[in-house]
C-alpha cells in the first residue's frame, strides 16, 4: 500500500515538474509575444472575431473591411474625420468641363509591399475588377464608371457615365484599393482573399484563421518614417472578459469591441484609457409598412412618441453614444444638425395618434430578434415594456440571424432592430438603401415616398454642395414624418488600451489608420 | 483470426453508417431557414449580387445535383471550400483539430489523474466523511458552468497569480501545452466529476464480490489485489464511460474555446452553422462521425483485452 502511494506520489510529482518546466520555459517566449517585453517592435490588438476574406473587392463584414486600409490603399481615402475625401495615392487630381472626366496624378516610386512598382496597368486591373466582380457586394460604388484609362504610370484616367457627386467618396472605399494584377492573376480569388498585396503602411505576414493576423511593416511605404510600429499582431479573443483581462494582465495592448458596461470601469482603473471613438453606425427599429396598422404613418409616429430613448441609451449603452432622431449619422457630411426631435418620448400624444388612427385600444405586433445578439434582445424587451404603456403588444421571438435576415429580405416580419454604417463618406450609399425603393425595398420596409425617391436620385447627379445639403434636409425631415425606420440610437466604436498607446486611429467609417500607432 | 474478422467487419458496417450520416446533415443543413447568400452578404447586398453569390455556391444547382457533388467529392477525400474562408475545408480541419486534440488529450490527462485516486479513494471509503466530501466536491464540480470556472481560472491563475497566460494558445509546442492547462482542468472537471462516481460506485460493487474475499483469503498481497481484481475490474465500465468522454470533447467545446480563445473545431463548427457555410458543416460533422466510430470500435477492442469473457465475433 505504501509502495504503490508513493509510485502514485511521485509519478504525480514528476508530472507537475514537467509541466512547470514547460511552464518555465514558456512564460519566457510567452511573454516574448506580449505586449511589454517588444515595447517598440510589437503592438497587440485583440479583437472578438477573425476576419475570413482580406480581398478588397470580395470584404464580406466589418471584420474584414476594418482591416482593409493597413496594407491597402486607394487613389483617395476618407479623411479621418469620416466627413471628406482626401488625396492618398493620387497627390492631386483634375475634373473636366462636363464633369464626366477624372484625371488623377498618382504619387512617384509607388512600389506594392512585394517591391513591384505600381504601373498604370495595375490601376485599371483593380478599378475594373472592383467594378465588373459581381458577387462583390460593393461593385455598386463603382456603377459610375465608364472607363479607366491610364497614358502612363502616373497618370490614371476615369471616366463616368453620368455626373456623379459621390465619386471621389466612392473610389475612398477599399474596393477601389490598387492590386499588382501580374500576382492578382496568378493567385486568383482564392489566393488573394488570403493574401492580399497593396500599397499599404503593412503587409500580412502570417495568417492563422480564428487566431491572429501578423503585420509587418511594409519596407516600400510611401510615406518615409511611417509606420511607427515595427509589427501589428491582430489576435482573435471571442469572449468579452478574456480579452479586458488580457489587456489588465498586461498580454495585450489593445482590446476593440469592448462591452458598453465595461467602459467606465475600464476608464476608471487608471491603468488603462477607454476611448469612445465617433462612428457612422446607428441602430434603429424597421418597420414593415406592408403590414395592417403599420401601413398607416400616424401608428408608425406613435411607435416613436412611445419610445423612451434616452431610457435605451442609459440602460443599453450604459451612456456610451446618443440617442438617434434622424435615420443618418450625425457622423455623417449630411446630417441636418437643426433637425427638431419631431417624435420626442410622449405618450400621451402617442396615445392620441393612435386614436385618430382608430386604434384607442392599441394592437400586437411581432418583433423577431437575432438569437444571441444581447443589446437587441435588451432593446425588444424595453420596448415591449415602453409600447406596452400605449396598448401595443409587442410579442418578441428568436430566430437566428440567417433566418431574421431571410424573412427581412423577403417582407415577411412586422418589425425587426436593424444597424447601418457607412462605408463611403457621402451621404448617398444608406440614401440609396434607404430612400430608392427599386434598390432594396426601401431599407426592406416596403415604403414608398416618390418625393423623397425624387430628391435622393437628384442629390446623386447634384454638384453643388449646397443644393445637395439642401436636398438632404428635406430627405431627413420627410422621413422622419413618414417614420418607416425609428432610428434609436448611435454608437461609438468602444475600443480599450494601455496608457501608453497613441495614435489608434479608426475613422468613423470603421477604417484602422496605424500609421502613427506606437507605443510611448 | 477472429478478432481481424471482427474489425474488418466492423470497419465495413462504418460505410453505411457513414452514408446515412451525410444525406442526414445534407438535408438537415437545407431545412434550416437562412439563405447562405443572404448570410454572406448581410443586409447590403443587392439581388443581383446575391444571385450571383448564390451561383458561386453552386446553390441554384437541384438538390440532388448538390448532394452528387458532395457526395463526390467526399469520395476523393475532398470536403470541399469553405466559401466564408475561401479556404478548403480540410485545410481548416487540420488547422484546427490539433487544438482540439491537445486540448482533449490534456483534459484526458487531467481527468485520469485527478478521478482515479479520487474515485477509488471514495469507493473504499464509501459511506465515511472522507468518501462524502469527495462525493459533494465532484456534484458541485458537475453543477458548475464551464464557462464560469474558466473565467474564474483566468482571473485567479491568469490575472492574479500571473501562472498562466490568459486565454491564447501561444507559438510553439511548449507554449501550447502550457496555455492548454487552465481550460484543460476545466474541461476535466466535468469529465472527473463523471468519472469518479463511477469508480466509486464500480469499486463499493467490486469490494463485495466473492472474489475478492477469495482472493484476500489466499494470503495474496493488496497491491496485487487491487491492480489484478479491482482496478482491472473498475476499467471495463470506465473505458466505456470514457471513450465516450473523449468522443465528445472532440467534438470540440464552443464555450471552453471561446473564453480561453482557442482556435479549435467548435467554433469553426458553430460558425459554419450561423453562417449557414454548408461545406464546413458538413465537412466537420462527417470527420465526426468517423471519430465517434472510430471511438466506439476502439472501445470494443479494448473491452476485449480487459475482459477476457467478451470476445471480438
């Protein structure tokens, strides 16, 4: 008995040797890939998903869109402010006469990260790829072109169909990116989603799907001393508390998608800043105007009187971001900063629209949310309760979100909670979404309001600046009378780091910016 | 002979097996509402883009011209490309089942070492304080979300004590050992909790068997008693428990995976899934299947060798 307690003693012992060795001998190389030992070489950025298709023209989500600008660049870029388009690799650029023609001159001694230099050839390969790739959801930024021609490799030559006021903004967008076409060809669609080559202050490195992504400066930037930053390590921490505890343990430098409840803790610790930065994204309820009682626009603007936002901004967003009026972004170049609060939290005026509408006792109505997204099962909930206090019975069910966004596609829902960004800084991409109906239905509520329709396709065609602005405001006031959206609220991107992090940039398009990302 | 009879026949009942299995995930893949395309392109894709897209993914194919090709590619090894990662499946396998397998086999490791001394230890205490608190320590063990004891290891071991890195699955093959204890113990909990009940239980049966008695009463040593007449008896029971564990953890855990942040083949399952990416599934759920048969054929051959009464027919 003795004999074999000891075996048993021992063996134990001599396995926990063993690992406390490997232990040892990791924390050492583990922390070679922490964020304090490469204090000036290596910033670690975590975030809750992996991206899954780098390929510019073929990004599919935010997670892969975000990502876009640190090893790809365009003739120009939104500026980051989100709200203009400003020269990045055309230094300057000339529009003719009838504004049909666009010619950019493109910076000297471009080289792409793999050294190749950047040819007049490979600009029309990109452009015209970005355009003609039809499964590309944004091939429509590009519609406007007719043609790209480039005499030399300095000089590229666009030329539109029609007068288009958004296109400087649309060829910001990282689909426009220029590409080698000689490594785009050989790799194909397939090789480029992994390893897409640019003009960028990065190029990845090492890729390992739902883990990280290594960049490395790109040793042929443009822009001489820049980036800061030897390397970026992107990794992939899916649970919310792992990742603020990894930045708290010192692992990593950066946690982005930060939980609205954690920000002021965080910013409260005094180890660590929480940065609220301004974004173009809003959320905001669908309504499907199709459908009985919500085909009448007094019960779509007693839903809104009924809605406590402000109540949705504290409990929600724990008061990180606003609360909505106008379905655009204050974000957004657009947005009508007089803009009254037409349908401000009133219930008894609520309750007096749905009357006159012939509803006294109030009605039910479905909202379906996706399973597993929290703020909007929050937000169904409050809303249930805020409606409930007009007589609406709002009957809240899951789904998943393949199955939400099949039945919101196809009109078949009453309403759903639904989120915008913009991708472009011109106002005309969510207008277009939101206001021309043989695009998407209206934003899929089935609305339809040809005055608006009417304003939006002129403010596409319009050059003046003013007179566009002018078109925006009455876009924002009508639709805001008829309400087929009732926009909630607005959301900054939550973003977490070390003290000594400067220079994170994200435009309020969602684009990262780490030229200047260093460590202090 | 007999036994090699028995193992080719039981590989070849597997093919049929494995048949059912694909046309049940096939369908079961397309009973589920959520257009892929639709699903790939979010809300600002346009139908011109999503027909488009969903002819990239062969889905204006019939059904049944989708389950051929599938079914035809499968028959030359190939699982398909994952259209979310633009990547072949199998090569999304590979890259993550060696975190799943360490994982399982580290939990393996823990799980043995913690619940045979414990089980055996309460077996023969069965009934006194010793045997109860281990009884109470495996319920609560049981009773706990795994997502919560991990959390809670983090913050001690990883945050407070500085022992372990917190979540990650590090670089090299040290590191990844290293950073595979912490959900390892947590994954193991669970298992261990399993396991020593039934030790316990098999061990309290196993002491009042006649044998045993004749065994102690033939002067024969304890340590030969306990190795020869207890544990090996303790085993056939446990192997079936176990294989079936193991099995089961790799099928990979979405909750382990997500709070420690390793890369392994839960989440790819569970977002092959919510992205509706039917070759993922697919292709997961049949590399399954082979290992859950797989498991159980091993579990058989083993029955054998600790029970000379069962015999491989």
């Amino acid at each position: 008995m003795k004999k074999s307690v000891r075996a048993t003693l021992l063996g134990l012992l001599s396995f926990s040797v063993m690992l406390s060795s490997i232990g040892c001998g990791s924390q050492t190389s583990t922390s070679g890939n922490t964020a304090n030992s490469n204090a000036s070489k290596q910033i670690v950025i975590a975030r809750n998903a992996d991206s899954a298709d780098l390929d510019p023209v073929n990004a599919k989500d935010n997670n892969d869109i975000w990502m876009e600008n640190l090893f790809a660049e365009g003739l120009v870029q939104s500026s980051a402010d989100g709200k203009k388009t400003e020269p990045a690799l055309a230094k300057s650029w000339d529009v003719s006469a009838d504004k049909l023609t666009y010619t950019f001159h493109i910076r000297d001694g471009l080289k792409f990260s793999d050294g190749t230099p950047v040819t007049g050839e490979d600009w029309i390969y990109s452009l015209k790829r970005a355009r003609d790739t039809k499964s590309s959801q944004w091939a429509f930024a590009l519609e406007d072109v007719k043609d790209v021609t480039a005499p030399d490799n300095t000089t590229v030559v666009i030329t539109l169909k029609d007068p288009s006021a958004a296109i400087l903004s649309d060829l910001s967008m990282f689909n426009a990116s220029v590409m080698p076409k000689a490594y785009c060809e050989k790799a194909g669609d397939d090789g480029i989603s992994q390893k897409p080559i640019g003009t960028g202050p990065y190029m990845i490195s090492v890729w390992k799907k739902g883990e990280y992504i290594l960049f490395k400066k790109n040793p042929n930037y443009w822009q001489k001393g820049k980036p800061l930053t030897d390397e970026i390590k992107v990794t992939v921490v899916p649970d919310d508390n792992s990742r603020i505890m990894q930045l708290e343990g010192g692992q990593i430098d950066v946690a982005t998608n930060v939980p609205y409840d954690q920000m002021k803790t965080i910013g409260s610790s005094g180890k660590l800043q929480a940065v609220n930065l301004p974004s173009t994204e809003v959320h905001y309820i669908t309504i499907n105007t199709t459908k009985k009682n919500l085909n009448n626009g007094k019960v779509r603007q007693a839903l809104e009187y009924a809605t406590d936002k402000d109540a949705l901004v504290k409990t929600i967003l724990f008061g990180n971001g606003t609360k909505a009026i106008s379905f655009l972004s204050s974000e957004d170049p657009h947005f009508d900063n007089n803009l009254p609060d037409a349908h401000a939290y009133n219930v008894d005026k609520a309750k007096d629209l749905l009357k006159e509408a012939g509803l006294p006792n109030g009605f039910e109505v479905s909202l379906v949310v996706p399973a597993g997204n929290s703020s909007a099962q929050q937000t169904a909930t409050m809303l249930k309760e805020q409606w409930a206090k007009i007589g609406v019975t709002v009957n809240i069910s899951q789904l998943e979100n393949a199955a939400v966004s099949s039945q919101y596609k196809s009109l078949q829902y009453d309403i759903q909670l639904h989120v915008w960004t913009n991708d472009i800084t011109d106002t005309t991409e969510w207008v277009d979404y939101a206001c021309i109906y043989e695009n998407d239905k209206n934003s899929f509520t089935g609305w339809k309001n040809d005055q608006i329709e009417a304003w939006a396709k002129q403010a596409k065609i319009e050059l003046d600046e003013n007179k566009r602005m002018a078109l925006y405001k009455n876009i924002q006031e009508a639709f805001q009378n008829d309400a087929p959206l009732i926009p909630l609220y607005a959301v900054p991107y939550t973003v977490a780091m070390s003290k000594n992090i400067t220079g994170f940039v994200q435009t309020p398009l969602g684009n990262y910016r780490f030229q200047d990302l260093a460590r202090k | 002979m007999n036994e090699l009879n028995y193992i080719i026949k039981r590989l070849l009942q597997i093919i049929p097996v494995l048949f059912c299995v694909t046309v049940l995930i096939f369908i079961m893949m397309r009973l589920i509402p959520g257009d892929p395309a639709l699903v790939m392109l979010g809300d600002k894709g346009s139908p011109e883009t999503i027909a488009a897209m969903r002819h990239q993914m062969g889905l204006d194919q019939s059904y049944l011209t989708q389950y051929w090709i599938f079914l035809n590619n499968l028959l030359h090894m190939n699982l398909g490309k994952s259209v979310y990662y633009n990547q072949p499946v199998s090569e999304l396998i590979q890259q993550k089942i060696l975190v799943t397998i360490t994982l399982t086999i580290v939990s393996t490791i823990l799980a043995i070492l913690i619940s045979f001394p414990l089980g055996y230890l309460s077996g023969i205490n069965r009934g006194n304080l010793k045997g109860q608190i281990i009884n109470a320590g495996s319920l609560v063990a049981v009773s706990l979300p795994s997502f919560w004891i991990g959390l809670l290891f983090l913050i001690l071991f990883g945050l407070k004590l500085g022992w372990f890195p917190i979540a990650g699955w590090g670089q090299t093959w040290p590191e990844h050992i290293y950073s595979m204890i912490l959900p390892g113990l947590t994954q193991a909990l669970a298992t261990c909790a399993l396991l020593i009940r039934n030790i316990q239980n098999s061990v309290s049966d196993i002491l009042k068997k006649d044998y045993v008695d004749f065994a102690y009463s033939k002067g024969l040593p304890r340590k030969i008693v306990r190795s020869r007449y207890i544990i090996k008896n303790v085993m056939v029971s446990t192997v079936t428990l176990f294989s079936m564990r193991i099995a089961y953890m790799l099928g990979g855990s979405v909750v382990i995976e997500t709070v420690f942040a390793l890369p392994g083949i839960g989440l790819l399952l569970l977002q092959g899934i919510l992205g509706r990416d039917y070759a993922i599934v697919q292709g997961t759920v049949f590399i399954f299947a082979v290992i859950v048969l797989a498991m159980n054929l091993f579990t058989d051959i083993s029955y054998s060798i600790l029970d000379p009464r069962v015999k491989l027919q």
